[in-house]
C-alpha cells in the first residue's frame, strides 16, 4: 500500500487512500522468457473520508509499514547468509 495523490476518474484523489499494486505485475513480468512491462495498478479506497476529508487508515499504514519493515529485514539476513555460504564454500571464513 502506499499514500498516491492524482486524478481519479470523476474526483480528486488528494486526501484519499489509493492502494498500488506492482508486485503481481513484476513477478510475470519476470516470468516472461523474452522479458516483459510490469504495469503499475492503482485502486482508490471507497471508504467514505473522515471529518477531516480523507480516508486514510493510519493504523492500517502502520502495520503496513511494519509488515514492510520485517519482510526486508528478512530478506536482507537470508542474503547475508547465503553470501556467507558462498564465501566460506570459496575458502574465505564463515562467520
């Protein structure tokens, strides 16, 4: 998820939540032998908008965040240890 501000079809999108998907998008581009576009897709949230004019779900971001945070987190050690591997099957150190 992230925060997107633009046009929307028959309104404004300022100050309301749009969800951008790409990761589905990069996996078949990925996929695709000879290569391929990944195409950016935006959906606006219908969540009616607050007293203050947007429909922005702090918490919801939060955790997205979050979610983000750790799964990069994650990422990053399984790379660290795979390098470690590679180094050390090379005749470097382990550790």
């Amino acid at each position: 998820m992230a925060w997107v501000t633009g046009t929307c079809p028959g309104r404004s999108c300022v100050g309301r939540h749009q969800d951008v998907s790409f990761e589905s998008s990069l996996q078949q581009a990925l996929a695709t032998p000879s290569g391929g576009t990944a195409q950016l897709a935006t959906t606006t949230d219908p969540s009616p908008p607050a007293t203050n004019g947007n429909n922005v779900d702090t918490g919801a971001q939060l955790v997205a965040a979050e979610q983000n945070t750790l799964q990069y987190q994650t990422t990053v050690e399984m790379l660290n240890a795979q390098f470690r591997l590679v180094q050390g099957a090379t005749g470097g150190s382990f550790t």
